[in-house]
C-alpha cells in the first residue's frame, strides 16, 4: 500500500466497534457510566472537531451481531438504525488488502485491522477502547509499520480523570 495514495482532506476519525458497544452499554444513571459517555459523545461521537465519524462495514456487523444477542435483533436493528444516521459506513476494496497486510504483521482481531485499514488510507485518528490485545508493544508497531494515529480510549482514566 502507498502511503502517497492517502487523502488528507477529511476531517473525521474512524472508530471501532469497541466504541460503539461501549457507548451503546453505558447506563446514563450510573455516575461513572455517565462520566465516560460524556467523554465519548464530547470527545470522539459528537466531537465538534470532526465533520466526520468513519465505520467500516464490518464494525457495522460485528455491532449488530452483539447487540442481539445482548437485546435481540429487533431493538439491536433499532439501535443500529438510530446510530447509523450519524456515521458514514465505507465499503473500500482497498481497504481489505490493507486489513489483511495489518492482520498479518499484528495479531489483533480482523475487525480491528479494517478500522486501522480505513485510518491509514484516509490519514485519520482511529480510536479504540483499551483491549488487552492492544498491548504498549503492539500499538507502537501498529504506528510505526502503518502509520496510523492510533488513539486508545482507558475507561477507568478517564472516570478518574472527570471526578
């Protein structure tokens, strides 16, 4: 993949699906639920510094599979539907070579390498939920083999943070 062929135009970031079930689980009741919800819908959903919020349709999918069987299909096609109306959903062809390159150099979850995929065609931050698979080590070779402006969101810092 050539990195000259990247669009810098955009002013957006792309998120992955550990985002969403995040923002979509939180229970605005809940003190610490209701600071991280605040965090992400300021921060990265709702941000006022992007024109743009990036999915790819595999994060759509592993989404909606998660949701049902969480709350079943009707309410989690509900819920998908109201969120969809914020994002943008990319199909690019490019981006599945570019996925399956990241996923053979980094052993993370292929959903995962098509957000990083989408981030480093398009020259966008690509936030993350901190995962366990995301290791300090694998971050760094994820930035530097790829280029891509990884962003990974700690839960328990940021509830900290907002006391």
């Amino acid at each position: 993949m050539n990195n000259s062929s990247r669009n810098t135009q955009i002013n957006g970031i792309v998120v992955d699906t550990s985002i969403l079930v995040e923002y979509m689980s939180l229970d605005p009741e809940d003190e610490n639920d209701l600071k991280l919800l605040s965090f992400l819908k300021s921060n990265i959903l709702e941000s006022k510094e992007y024109q743009a919020v990036y999915i790819t349709s595999l994060t759509l999918t592993e989404l909606l599979y998660i949701l049902c069987r969480k709350y079943g299909w009707k309410i989690a096609k509900k819920y998908i539907d109201d969120l969809t109306e914020n994002l943008i959903i990319l199909r690019l062809p490019a981006s599945e070579e570019l996925a399956a390159h990241i996923k053979c150099k980094i052993p993370i979850a292929l959903a995962d390498c098509y957000s990083m995929a989408v981030s480093a065609l398009f020259s966008l931050p690509v936030y993350f939920m901190k995962e366990r698979e995301l290791t300090k080590e694998i971050q760094k070779k994820i930035e530097k083999e790829f280029s891509i402006d990884l962003h990974i969101i700690d839960k328990k810092v940021i509830t900290r943070k907002m006391q």
